[in-house]
C-alpha cells in the first residue's frame, strides 16, 4: 500500500467523542517507551505525525490518523509504565479496554513487543485479555535493528512459547525496526489485505 496521505483527526480521553465509526480502524498498543510513535511515523512515512518519546504515562489519549482517505489508524495510550499511578492506572484500563471491546469499526490491535526484552508479564497478560474477549491482535516485536537477527528471533520464540500457553494458536507476527523500515511493507500490506475485504 502506498500512503498518499495521512493526517492528524482528533485526540480523545473520552470514548463518546470519538469519530463516527464509518471507516475500519487499527489499533497500535504497547508498554511505554515500546516504539509506538515511531512504527506509526514510520509506517505513514511522516516523521511528526505521532508524538515521540513523550513522558511516559502522562497523556491518556486515544489519536485517531486518517489514512489515505480510507481507514484510521488509532494510537492507543502506553501501558506498564511503572510511574503511573494507580488511580491512572485504573483509568487507562477502564477507557481502553471499553474502546477494545466496544468499537464496532476495530478490525485488530497491533500489540508491539521490545523486541530486546525477555517475555514481560504485562504484555502477556494483555494478549491473554484480547484473547480472552475475542478481539483480533497480532504481534509486533520492535526495534529490531538494535541487535543480531538471531537475538530477535530468540526473544520471539521466547514470547511465542509464553503465549502458547494460553492460545492454541499463534497470532500472526511482525519484526519490524522503524529505523530501517523493517516489517513496514508487510504490515501495511496486511491492513491492505483486510480493507480490501
Ligand atoms: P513510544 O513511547 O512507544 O511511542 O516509543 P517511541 O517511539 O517514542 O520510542 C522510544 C525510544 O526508542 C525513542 O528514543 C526512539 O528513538 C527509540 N526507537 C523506537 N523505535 C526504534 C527502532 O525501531 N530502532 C531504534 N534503534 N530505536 C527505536
């Protein structure tokens, strides 16, 4: 898919003020600090679209990006950051967790995965809930660049194995690295594939 366009909608923290859901939207989550806003530049090839390296926690915001007219990709707020409180916390989980379960026009959550990191127990448990509700996710493990492709892959098969424990199957994976684009083409070509459908 060739992005044509991408451009900034609206910010919310309430799930009433979203936009109409008219268009198929996807969802990009992960643990603070994870590469999120960077895969989402990357992917929209616009280098300021999302904000990088924001103060972790601080902002709980849903950002809706319009996609070459035709879809929405959706940032959805860091979790695990050790700093958030726990009234933040409960709010993140309350807001997002609607917005996952609820939104009729979400196709699939992206979940990143650092690639550099052992299998962490928040994001398990995460995967476990989408699951556990039946909202469609893949994997994305992150910042692949910053080590040897037999590391990336160790760390994945670790993840993989943890999962497993909890799904009979594996979701579809990504290896991405937004510092040399790793991953995008495929990416982008999955979103294409469904909005296609
Ligand atoms: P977010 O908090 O999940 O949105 O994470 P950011 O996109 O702000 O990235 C956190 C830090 O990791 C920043 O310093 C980024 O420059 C760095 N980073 C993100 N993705 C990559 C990547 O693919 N490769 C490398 N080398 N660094 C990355």
């Amino acid at each position: 898919m060739n992005i044509k366009s991408a451009e900034f909608v609206c910010s919310n923290t309430r799930t009433d003020k979203l936009p109409a859901p008219t268009l198929p939207e996807y969802a990009f989550i992960g643990r603070s600090n994870v590469g999120k806003s960077s895969l989402i530049n990357s992917l929209t090839n616009k280098k300021g679209l999302a904000k990088t390296s924001q103060t972790p926690g601080k902002t709980q915001l849903i950002n809706h990006f319009l996609i070459n007219n035709t879809w929405y990709l959706v940032d959805l707020p860091g979790y695990g950051y050790a700093k958030t409180s726990r009234t933040n916390r409960a709010e993140w989980e309350k807001f997002i967790r609607y917005y996952l379960r609820n939104r009729e026009s979400l196709q699939c959550v992206f979940v990143l995965i650092d690639s550099r990191l052992e299998p962490q127990k928040v994001d398990l448990e995460f995967c476990s809930w989408l699951g556990e509700n039946g909202i469609p996710f893949l994997i994305v493990y992150t910042k692949a660049d910053k080590q040897s492709g037999v590391k990336t892959d160790q760390n994945a098969a670790k993840f993989r194995k943890s999962l497993l424990q909890s799904f009979e199957e594996m979701p579809q994976e990504f290896i991405t690295s937004s510092e040399n684009g790793l991953g995008r083409d495929e990416i982008l070509a999955f979103i294409d594939e469904i909005n296609k459908q």
